[in-house]
C-alpha cells in the first residue's frame, strides 16, 4: 500500500517547496465589496420590513390577534360576513409572519452558533429557504458570519466540548477530520492583518536579537480549529509552508508528554517553534517575551525549547483534546506471527492489503485494483456468484441454450484486472469487518442500547477497526473498547477474529473506502453525512473516484441491500449489481425520484415511530424498509440545483440517504464535506486535515470489469461453442502423459518423485492450482495464493525454480513449466490431471467421436463416470488452498459428473437397460447430492423397473432427504405423474 510522503525542510528564510503529490491552495481570505455591503442592507431592510414591520402594521390597522375574552357558543350560529373573511385572513397572515420570524430565528441561531444543521420548521419549506438567504446576505459582511451548511468541526463533540478549553490527552486512535469553514479563514485573515504593523515593528528587532519564536496550539472556538496549514498563513505569509513547521517540531516531546508524527495532528495546549521570519504580535510567544501568559505555560515554552535538536525517531501516543476532530492514525501493533509451517518474510510483495510493487513492477496489472482490497475482494466475491449462477442456470435449462461448463475466457484488459482481483483482494479483512459491525449491533441489541451514528471508520494496517462516532455513546459493548475519548470505539483483530456469525442486519452499510493514510484504510460512511458531500477535480479523476465508490458499494460485503442511483455517469454499471444499481438521465429525473423518496422515508419512520433509520435496523421492523439509498452524481450541478439538493439532503442522513456530487470548481452551495482529487491521485480537503492516497477505478479498467460482469451474466446467450473445455487430452494410447495428477477425490502425482516433505505442501498446491488453469497462471496470482499475508520476491522465485526442477523437462529437453508471451506460468501438454481427461471423455462423447458411434459414446462415458472419486482435492489440509473459494470449479465439477451421469442413464435407457442406468445415475449422485435432475433422471429409470415397491421407498428417500424445506414443486409434479397414490404415503407416514 502506498505510505504517505513528507519532503524535507526548507531554509527557514525562503519559501519551501510544496508537499511532494498535493496541491492545497493558501487560504483565500474574500475581501467584502461594495455589493456585499448593499445586498447586506437590503437584507437588513427586508428582514425589518417581515419581522418588524409587518406586525405594527397588522397592529395599528386591524389590531392584535389575541382575543379580550373567552368567545361564547354563539359566534357559531353568526353570519360570515366580509369582516369576519377579512378577519380570518387577518389571523393567517398573522401565522405565516410568526412561522417566517421563527424561520429568521433558527437561522440566526445557526449561523451564530456554527455548531450543526439549522433545525426544520414544520411546513416552512419556502419560508426558512428565504429567511436562510436574507440572514446569509446580512451577516456576509460580519467578521462572525458562519456558513450555513453543517461541517466536520463537531463530528463527535457537543457544543459544549468545543467551548471549553482542553488538556490533551494521551490518544491511540484515529479521528476523522475537522473542518474549518469560510469563516474560520475570514476570521484567521482578519487577525493577521490587525497583527500585521505589529508583527512588522517587532520583526526586525526579533531579527537582529535571533530570538527564536514560539506558538502555543489554541483551543478551538465554534468551528474553528487550529491547523499547521492556517497556523503558516497567519504568521509565514504562505500556508503551504505548514511543513516547515512540522519538520522543526517533529518528534519532539510536548508538554502533555505526547509528540508530534503527522502534520495534520496538532493538540491544544501544545508548543511549535516557528521558523525565524515568522511574524503575528502577540499570537507569537518567545520564552522571555510572554506577558500574556502565565508562568506555567512561560515554563512549558522554556522546557520545550530545550528540547531543540534533540528530537527522537519514533511516536508517542498522541495528545488529544475534547474539541479535536483533525485525522489522526492509529498505533500500529505489532503484527501478528505466521501461520506455523507457513515461509512469511516481510512482505515486499503485496498480500491482501494489496501494495504495489510486487516484484519490483506491476507486471501489468492494474496498479488500482491491487490497492484496493476491499473492493477487489467485492468485485471477485460478486463475479464469482454470477459465474456460479450461470452455472446452474444453463444446466437447469431456464436459459435457453447451454453455456457449456466453462465461462468465457476473458483477454486483454479483462484478464489483466481478473488477476489484479485474484492478488489484491482481501476476503478475509471483509469478513471480519462484517462479522465485526454486525456483532457490535448484535451486542447493542442485546443490551437494548441504539446503534451510534458512526461518520467514518479506520481500518489499521494491524487491521484494529477504529469507529468515530457523531455524539459519545456511553461504554461500548466487549470486546469493543473506547478510543481517544467517548466518541471512538475500537476493537482489535485479535478479538474481531472471535466473531462468529450473527443473524441481524448490516448497521453500517453505506461505509466506502476513499483511500488510505500511511498504513491505514478511510471508509466514510456516506449514509450518515449531515448533508452533500462535494468533490472536485478534473472530469477524469473525479470519474476514477466515483466509479470506485459505486463498485464497492455496489459489491461489498458488509451489506445485506441498498440503492445506488447514479446520474452524470458515462459507462453503465448496471452489470456489477442490477438488483442496487440504476442509471438516471438527469437532475430532473433525480429530484422526482429523491423527493418522493424522502417523503416516504420520513412517513415510514415516523409511522415505525424510529428517531432514524438506524433504530429501524436494530429493532423489530423489517431491515429492508431501511436500506441506505446511495445517490451518486457525477455531473456538475447547477447553482440552483446545487440548492435543490442541499434542501432534500437537509436530513438525509437520519433517512438513510447519502449524496455524493462532483463539481469542477472548489465550491458547491449547501456542501457539508468538501473533497479534491488531484492528478497525482491524492484525495485532499487541505483545511479539513485530510489527506489520502485515493482509491480509483481508471476508465479503462472500470470497462475491463464491467466486461467480465456481462460476459459471465446468465441471461446473455453463448457466442460459440461454449462446451470446448480449456485443454483437450489425448485420451488414446499414444497419449499417455508424463505427469498424471489425480485431483477429483485425494490428491495424487503419478511420475514425479516425492519432493522434500518440508517444501512438499507448497510445491503441490502450486501444481494443482496450474493445472487447473491452462490457460495460464500470472505470477502474482501464484504468489498471493500461496502466501496470502506477502512474501519476498526472493522466497517466490526460489519455489518457482524447485517447482521447475521437480517436473522436470520433456524428452525434447523443453521445461515442463514455461511462461507464455504475457509473462503467465503455464504447464507443458505432458502434465495432465484427472479433471482433464474426464472433460475430454465427455466432451468426446457427446460432441466428438461419440456423435457417430454409440459403442464409442458408452465406453468413454463409462471411463469418465469411473474416474470420479469424490470431491475435489478431498483431503486438502487444513488452512491450504483457500484460493478455491474465489474459483468456480467447485460448482463445475459437480454438474460435469451430473452431465456424464445423465448421458451415460439415457445411453443405457435406450436399449432398457434401466438398472445400469440407476447404476449410473447413483455414482454420479455421489458426487452432486443437490443436482435436481439426477433424482429425476433415478425416479424415471426406476419406473422402468415396473417395481412400485422400489419407486415408493425411493419417493420416501426423498422425502427424508427434502426435510421441513419439502419437495421441490417440478419433483412433485414428476411424482405425481409416476406414483400417483405417493401422498398417500406421506400421509400415512405423517
């Protein structure tokens, strides 16, 4: 995985370089105009003309609306007269001007405070919308004016967390980030530039004396928190030089005993030293030079300034405090031992968390994908079921015409990105997320406590899972663990791997990776962000960024269902998930759809009598009414539109319903979470302390694995041929193979010596995970099957030379393992399995010579049928092979010997031969127990034995074997048509 950069300090007298792949802009502090200035009067005006002026008005003409006594029963029985209409219009005009002042009041509220979304008057819609843009325009132009849509500065933390001045405290867990709005950095602007003829007077002084300066870290206010970025703003002139001030203080040892190791990871409370032409008055302490503090914290500025140079490699904790929400990483455990008997080095290749630089290079596979784990093992856990399902779709004939027992083989870019999902795909570190969140809501729900809004999750290079909460949710149940403070929940790999199933409904399943930080993987959880969330960058980044969203969504495994809606996207992905995923024209189509939905979720909830849709999960109801809808768009909105949708996502996340929008510039009306990709593939929000390697899906490889979703869909007919197995065998006397493994029941190598028993288990694997792909095995996908967690490019070639050595080389001298012109491990034509030959005889059979000859066509079905001795590679030891599971020959083999069992009953039939028949048809079951068609194909041949008594006690055989589930409806009309009085048997047996 890549790890995050840092570039080394500059001189202290010159502007530094920017950080190496991030492009964050200064903060641009907006100078009021003229125009702000009179939109703001205006505002003012209006806001007087509504509030004010319309009451004295109502007063002085028509008079106050309060009644001077109780009124009597008579005023019924009166005549409406046009006073009494003008009266009533009087008394609703006086409504709408108390809702619109409550409106103005709300929004005040919110604007001042900073602190979440303003709250919803009832059915104020357009009132609150106008009273929301005249308070905006009013407070434009006041140094306090706060944005109006929700930010991350509160994420986990009250109101009265962030007024009151913190201590830090020791921290080994991650926060999400904090988020700094327009104001912040008006606010920021305007104390550097009344700091600044101070700051210039004091600084050639300060100069000449060398005094060296010092910050101390300030606790925040409201939405604003204090971050290295603003930090060189203010007093450097340039924030971009944030760097320079993390170079001088890294690793340095704090007042709170903890250290600085990331840039975007500062405490209240602790001491930076600042490069030598820093300036900004006051704001700026020197040891001597502190009037304004105290003598403790003078103290603390001198200890820490004899600290200097004395900086240590390694990281503390980290200090926090209660108002803090800047991303900060999790400590990194030491990683857990090797499987016994397993080679585990460090792993320089990539394992499940899919690094690059595997080997050096990528071998050409796409970089993306092996750095996305989560979502490789989505996409390959997803592909494989599609695979298996039209497997069974085509031998059951519901799909007209068979596909054969083999998929497509995919080419090209297609079999490039199949690889990259066979080495970077991490199934176990799905599972254990999905058993982990799910045992925290069943633990939850046991102890009858609420699922905790949770913003964001950390998945540690240790794989501890580290949750952030919106708001402190008490102790969280065990195993799970409190992290920095209240509002973090962590539960370490050790005891996520203690998880066993749990029957209850995925609580999280709107998490999505973005991108990773050092060692650590960031999955926003989109369902629960108060409002939009904003993207911006070029049209082809942003495209990479939205195509990974949707595909992990679309596939991951820690969630039951969900919709995703996708508008402005250019390639359908409708084939990845056509139960989740639907493409819309636009936003008018979007604003439809959305807001009958919002309309019904909040019926729905309020009817189930759920606060949000998270209790609706945990409780009673049906999970499905509560599935997160995930709406995606990729094309830019309007300004209006932008509007539109901040006021249906006003309360989206206590509906389930998340908005992810892409713009081409930096802002978007009514964002909540402001995101930049850049072209080096960063995923930045410089102000918010964010900073990840993002997860892409390139265009070219979205298409590569679209193709290999439409290629193994059922209802998409054949092509060709689709029964042609891989690798033909000469099955004749003159082809008998040099190496014969035999892997349908035990494993077993006729031909080759035994190899050296320490080594045997790895060298036997490798075989047979060649031998049954013939078309070639990429050396990557060898690697990562064999060594799941990595392993040095030293120890794979070291096995690849004695796996050479052990087969051997032809007569003709040629190696037995080669590579092909693509770089693929491939086994020469003397080294054969079982499993080919048995696809050979039957393909002989019923498409060769068998055809034309039907003594040919008994005698080779009759030799397939024989080689089948039980399931495949039956006595593989514990903990090996797990790369079957993402393979498909485990539901091929079974409909293969199905198939043969069914050709070889039907020859037998046709010359009433109905016990070589049932003779047939059992072997086969004894490898497919499940194939339907078999029992047909039994219950037929044993009609023909004109034995009711036989056909009973088999109807009753499959009656047991049916158990409470019953007789599937095709079988029972079969028996009816057989064995009519067969219920009757049932019933007295009943």
């Amino acid at each position: 995985m890549p790890r995050r950069r840092t570039t080394s300090s500059s001189s202290s007298t010159g502007s530094s370089q920017a950080p190496r792949n991030r492009t964050p802009q200064p903060v641009r502090v907006r100078r009021r105009s003229f125009g702000d200035f009179v939109k703001a009067f205006l505002a003012f005006v209006v806001l007087a003309g509504l509030v004010v002026g319309v009451p004295l008005a109502l007063a002085v003409t028509v008079g106050w609306p309060f009644p001077d006594g109780a009124p009597g029963l008579d005023w019924l029985q009166r005549e409406i007269t046009v006073e009494t209409f003008l009266r009533i219009l009087t008394v609703i005009v006086w409504f709408a001007w108390a809702q619109f002042t409550a409106c103005v009041l709300v929004e005040v509220k919110a604007a001042l405070s900073g602190v979440g979304v303003p709250g919803r008057v009832p059915g104020a819609g357009p009132s609150q919308l106008l009273a929301r843009q005249l308070v905006a325009a009013l407070l434009l132009v006041g140094a306090t004016a706060a944005s109006l849509t929700p930010g991350l500065s509160q994420l986990g933390h009250g109101l009265e967390g962030n007024q009151k001045p913190s201590v830090a405290a020791a921290q080994q867990t991650p926060g999400l980030f904090a988020q700094q709005q327009e104001q912040a950095a008006a606010t920021a602007g305007a104390l550097a530039e009344q700091a600044g003829q101070a700051a210039a007077r004091a600084d050639g002084a300060a100069a000449a004396h060398g005094d060296t300066k010092y910050y101390r870290i300030q606790p925040p206010e409201g939405r604003h928190h204090d971050s290295l970025w603003e930090i060189a703003d203010r007093h450097l002139g340039d924030g971009r030089r944030y760097h320079e001030i993390f170079e001088l203080n890294k690793d340095r040892v704090q007042p709170d005993g903890s250290k600085l190791s990331e840039a975007s990871l500062i405490r209240p409370g602790w001491i930076m030293e600042m490069p030598g032409d820093a300036r900004g008055g006051e704001l700026v302490e020197m040891p001597d030079e502190a009037p304004n503090v105290s003598e403790q914290v003078q103290q603390q500025i001198h200890d820490y300034a004899r600290t200097g140079d004395q900086a240590q490699g390694g990281g503390g904790a980290q200090g926090g405090g209660a108002g803090d929400a800047h991303v900060s990483l999790p400590e990194q455990r030491p990683a857990p031992a090797p499987d016994a008997g397993q080679e585990h080095t460090t792993p320089t290749e990539a394992g499940p968390s899919g690094q690059a630089g595997q080997f050096g290079d990528s071998f050409g596979l796409p970089e993306a994908l092996l750095a996305a784990p989560l979502l490789a093992a989505g996409l390959l856990g997803a592909l494989g079921r599609r695979r298996r399902q039209a497997l069974w779709q085509s031998a059951l004939g519901s799909i007209g015409g068979r596909r054969g027992m083999e998929p497509p083989t995919p080419s090209g870019d297609a079999l490039d990105v199949q690889d990259a999902l066979l080495v970077g795909a991490d199934p176990e570190g799905v599972r254990l997320l999905d058993r982990s969140l799910r045992g925290l809501a069943g633990a939850l729900a046991a102890e009858s406590r609420p699922l905790p809004v949770v913003y964001a999750a950390w998945l540690g290079g240790n794989g501890d899972l580290h949750l952030q909460l919106a708001q402190p949710a008490g102790k969280p149940p065990a195993p799970w663990q409190l992290g920095q403070d209240q509002t973090f929940w962590m539960l370490a790999r050790a005891d996520a791997e203690g998880y066993e199933d749990v029957d209850t409904a995925a609580p999280y399943p709107g998490l999505v990776s973005l991108g990773t930080m050092d060692d650590s993987r960031l999955l926003l959880n989109l369902e629960s962000v108060p409002g939009l969330v904003s993207l911006s960058g070029t049209e082809a980044d942003r495209a990479a960024v939205f195509a990974s969203v949707a595909a992990e969504l679309a596939t991951n495994g820690w969630s039951d269902r969900m919709t995703i809606t996708l508008v402005g996207f250019g390639d359908d992905l409708t084939p990845l998930a056509p139960s989740r995923i639907r493409h819309l024209d636009g936003f008018d189509d979007l604003f439809e759809t959305m807001s009958a939905e919002t309309r019904q979720r909040r019926g729905a909830l309020g009817a189930a009598g759920h606060d949000s849709v998270l209790t609706g999960r945990t409780g009673p109801a049906q999970h499905t009414r509560w599935a997160p809808h995930l709406v995606l768009l990729a094309a830019q909105p309007s300004d209006e539109d932008a509007l539109r949708l901040a006021e249906l996502a006003a309360d989206a996340s206590r509906l389930g319903i998340g908005y992810l929008v892409g713009t081409e510039g930096a802002e978007l009306p009514g964002a909540a979470w402001e995101m930049e990709i850049t072209g080096e593939g960063r995923l930045l929000a410089p102000l918010l302390g964010l900073e990840l390697e993002a997860q892409l899906l390139p265009a070219a490889q979205q298409r590569a694995v679209v193709e290999l979703f439409a290629d193994a869909d059922p209802e998409r007919g054949p092509d060709g041929p689709t029964n042609t197995p891989p690798f033909l065998v000469d099955i004749s006397e003159q082809g008998r193979p040099a190496v014969y493994a035999r892997l349908v029941g035990s494993y077993e190598i006729i031909g080759l010596d035994a190899p050296d028993g320490e080594r045997s288990a790895l060298l036997h694997e490798a075989l047979a995970l060649l031998l049954l792909h013939r078309e070639g095995v990429h050396p990557r996908v060898l690697s990562s099957a064999l060594w799941p967690r990595g392993v040095t490019q030293d120890v794979r070639d070291a096995l690849l030379e004695r796996l050479r050595a052990w087969l051997g080389t032809d007569p003709d001298g040629t190696p037995r393992l080669g590579t092909d012109a693509t770089g693929r491990l491939t086994l020469a034509k003397s080294v054969v399995s079982d499993l080919d030959v048995l696809r050979s005889l039957y393909y002989e059979a019923t498409q060769g010579r068998g055809v034309g000859s039907r003594q040919v066509r008994g005698r080779l079905l009759t030799d397939a049928l024989v080689l089948v001795r039980g399931p495949l590679l039956a006595d593989r030891p514990e903990g090996r092979y797990r790369w079957l599971t993402h393979e498909i020959v485990d539901a091929q083999l079974p409909l293969l010997v199905a198939d043969t069992g069914l050709a070889l009953s039907e020859f037998h039939l046709e010359k009433d031969r109905a016990e070589k028949a049932i003779e047939a048809l059992n072997a086969a079951l004894r490898t497919a127990p499940a194939d339907e068609r078999l029992w047909h194909e039994l219950l037929r041949a044993t009609h023909a034995t004109d034995d009711p008594g036989r056909l009973h006690a088999l109807a009753a055989d499959l009656i047991g074997r049916s158990g409470a589930r019953g007789l599937p409806p095709r079988t029972e009309a079969l028996l009816d048509e057989l064995l009519p009085t067969w219920r009757d048997g049932v019933a007295a047996a009943g």
